[in-house]
C-alpha cells in the first residue's frame, strides 16, 4: 500500500517538533518525530486498525484514527483507500478536531 502524507499533516508533525524543541525537550521533539512516524507506519501495515472518526466534511468519509504512542493526545488522521493511505492530519485531543476537520481539504496525490 502506497502511503501518502498530506502537506497539513507534515505540518503537524513538524509543529508539534518546534513546539517540544522551544520548551527545550530536543530529546522528546525528536521522540515524537520518531514515533509520529511509526504510527504512520503501524496504520499502514493494519490500514482498518483505527477508530472510525465521523467527520460532516464529505472528503473525509471513512476518517480513522490512531494515537501515537507514547504521545496519547496526539493521533494520526488518515483515510483507506484501495491502495493508498492518505494521512490527513496529526492532531492532539485538546484542539477543536471536528471544526479543523470540517474545514480540510485534500492535496492531489
């Protein structure tokens, strides 16, 4: 299966690192960074493994999530395709998912 990281999630990702980093926490930046990652990876090789995540934004029918372990109020939001994963967006649980959600849209591939 194909995986294909959305530009907002790669944002995401790269957020959050900057975030940990400018509260001095490198070395929790860089194992966020690491396990972000391996989420990717773990949903990818278990596509149907995560949470149905309702959305009321239509590009988003079939919506799953995955927490990133060891970072528990954060998940990837990805969605199944035939034979491509698209991850959407990582989000912590404290932000107003549905209204970021509602709002998404996706890059061509």
């Amino acid at each position: 299966m194909r995986v294909v990281v959305q530009e907002a999630a790669e944002q995401d990702i790269l957020s959050q690192f900057e975030w940990y980093a400018a509260q001095g926490l490198v070395d929790i930046a860089r194992r966020f960074r690491a396990a972000a990652y391996d989420a990717i990876e773990a949903v990818t090789a278990m596509p149907h493994v995560g949470n149905p995540r309702p959305s009321r934004n239509p590009t988003l029918t079939g919506l799953r999530s995955w927490p990133i372990k060891g970072f528990d109020e954060l998940n990837v939001y990805y969605l199944v395709g035939s034979d491509v994963l698209t991850v959407v967006r990582i989000l912590h649980d404290k932000r107003d998912i549905a209204a970021v959600l509602d709002d998404q849209e996706l890059e061509e591939p």
